[in-house]
C-alpha cells in the first residue's frame, strides 16, 4: 500500500537528487533535499485538508489529482508562477524574467520580494475563508468544544464569514499604509493589498461556491437515483447521472487546485531565503508537492480522516494560522521555520487528541 501510493514521490525524489547533483553538483544536491523537506513541513495540512475533498471523489478523480494535478502544482505554482510574478512585476515578458532569473538572481528575488504584498494578500484571504467558513458552521464532532461551540451560533448570521474576512483585509491594508507613512522610503501599497485581497475572496467564493453546488446536486441525484432510474424504464430512455459527477468531481478538482496554490505561496515565498535559483527552487519544491499529494491518497485510501476525526479540525486551525502568518508577513517578516512548525504542533496535538478519544471509546465499550 505504502509503496503504491508513494512510489512515484520516490521515484521523482531519487531521480531529482541525482539529476541536481549530475548538473550542478552536490550544493545543488542538499538545496533542493532541504526545500523538499520544506515543502513538505509546511504543507503537511493541505494534505489534511485535501483528503477531506478528495475521499468524495472516485478512483479517476485521485488519479487524475496525482498525475494532471501535480503537473499543475510542480510547473504552474513552483515554477511558472514566479517567472509570472517578475514578469508583471518589472513589466516584462516571460521569456525575459526567465532570462532574469538566470542571468540575475539578486534582481529576480527583489522583484518576487516586492511581489509578496500581493501573493500574500491574494493566498491569505482565501485560506481566511476556508477557516472561518469550518470554524462557523455546526460540526456533531467539535474538538475544542469550549471555542467552537459559540463560534458555531455565531455562524447562523449571514455572510458573517465574508464580513470577518474583509474586516481583516482592511485593518491589515491599513497597516501598511500607516507604516507606509511613518517609514521614509517604503511605498504605499495599500491599494494593491486591498485589490489582491478582494480577488483572493472573490476566487473562493466562486470556485468554492461552484464545488459545493454541483457536490450538493451530486448528492441529491444519488438519494433519487432508484426512482429516476424507473421513470426513465418506464418512458423507454436510459438515465445517466455521468455527466452531472464530471461536473461535480471538475469543480471540485478546481477547488483542489486553487486550494494548493494558496498552500504554496508560502513555500515559494520561503524558498528564496535558501536560494535564488529558479530550476533549484522549482526542483525541491516539486519532490515536496509530490509528497504531498501521495500522502492525501495515503489518508484516503487509509480511511485516516475517519479514525482520528480530530485530524480535520487541526489541519484547518493550521490553515488560520497560516493565513493569519501571510497576512502580518504583508508587513513583517516570519521565520518559515515558524510557519512550519505552527501548522505540525496543531496537527499533532489533534491527532494525539483522537488517539485519547478512540482509547476513551474502546475503554467504555469493553465495560
């Protein structure tokens, strides 16, 4: 089992070391092990989080997320995605920034540096939404039942999730803006913090909204799948409910995929403190995004989400604190060791949790 679902991670992992230390050498060769590792530490949640989603989908669906996804995720967000962001940033084509990065790397990792408002603003907001949206709503199973309780009457107000959010976005706009002011030399970029945010919202709220919906109309076409299936006999024409599950499990692959790119802005983020250079980043990072997505089939297929229930409610307080990090980051600078071990101590403090739980449990049915 383990090595069906991680073959590939070590397969990729192998051949990238071996490829970085042929072409670059052994420099090259720890780099890229150490922003693997770093990838990994960080990301540990959006495989929670993934799981979540992904035990909703068939076969297919998790093959298609380990194969087309990560492409997406490898190519797209660790390497496509900062030669996008100098690009914009200094007014340039890509063909350029990818000169940039490689003839340049100091002026590449200022540009991207200058960038981080936005990127921050952008992935901070989304990952806000996701937390508040599962701290507000009624859950049956509450892991901090002390917090969550009065949060989850707080949640029968309307929109309240969007208000907090937009709340946050304009203290933290008014941050910089404040410090802009105050510190000679530093641009306003207020403007371009309350615009990211506002579009960091807005994607959520329409990629989350179109999974939901099509994953609600999913649902009730199963409950009345039996009396569909007898009215189409009777009329004398097939009924096939395919097309409306492709359009179900299609957003909310989307949903996977925008969610990973809000995970990862950290990481990239962070991996220009360990290196400037574009195809190490891109290397390292990617052998940990393919871990990353292993060990979310790895949680479905092991049913984990299911025995340690508390591991759903940790990986999204994780997520809070990690929006609420990308979000002071606009202004001050975190420790990405910081940022990593924030997100494991929550996850192992409710993992821990569901053992003491399922311990509880077995000991009141023996008796």
């Amino acid at each position: 089992m383990v090595w069906r679902t991680f073959g590939w991670s070590f397969a990729v992992t192998v051949a990238g070391l071996v490829f970085a230390a042929w072409q670059w050498g052994w420099e090259a060769f720890g780099i890229v092990l150490i922003l693997s590792v770093l990838e990994i530490s960080l990301s540990f949640d959006n495989a929670v989080v993934n799981a979540g989603i992904l035990k909703k989908m068939n076969a297919f669906w998790q093959r298609l997320f380990l194969t087309v996804g990560i492409l997406i995720a490898v190519f797209g967000m660790r390497l496509v995605f900062p030669v996008v962001i100098v690009a914009i940033s200094a007014k340039v084509g890509p063909v350029e920034a990818v000169e940039l990065a490689i003839d340049n790397p100091g002026r590449y990792e200022d540009l991207v540096t200058d960038a981080h408002p936005a990127i921050a603003a952008f992935g901070g907001m989304f990952l806000l939404m996701i937390f508040l949206d599962f701290i507000f709503e009624d859950r049956d199973i509450k892991w901090l039942g002390w917090l969550e309780r009065p949060l989850a009457r707080l949640g029968k107000v309307d929109m309240l999730s969007v208000c907090v959010a937009l709340i946050v976005l304009l203290v933290s706009a008014t941050t910089v803006a404040t410090h802009a002011h105050i510190s000679s030399g530093h641009a306003d970029k207020s403007a371009t913090v309350l615009l990211s945010g506002v579009a960091g919202l807005i994607t959520y709220m329409v990629v989350g909204g179109l999974s939901g919906y099509f994953e609600d109309r999913l649902e009730d076409d199963e409950e009345h799948e039996h009396e569909e299936e007898e009215k189409a006999r009777a009329e004398g024409k097939p009924v096939s409910v395919a097309a409306l599950a492709g359009k179900a499990a299609f957003f909310l692959f989307l949903y996977l995929e925008v969610l990973d790119a809000s995970f990862s802005f950290d990481g990239v983020i962070g991996a220009f403190a360990i290196t400037n250079h574009i195809f190490w980043m891109a290397l390292g990072l990617g052998i940990g995004a393919m871990y990353v997505r292993s060990l979310t089939v790895y949680l479905v297929r092991q049913g984990t989400l299911d025995d340690y229930v508390y591991l759903e409610h940790g990986a999204h307080y994780a997520i809070g604190a990690l929006a609420g990090i990308l979000l002071v980051t606009i202004q001050y600078e975190i420790s990405e060791i910081i940022t990593g071990l924030v997100g494991v101590i929550l996850i192992a403090a409710s993992f821990l949790s569901s053992v003491r739980r399922n311990r509880a449990l077995a000991t009141a049915e023996g008796n």
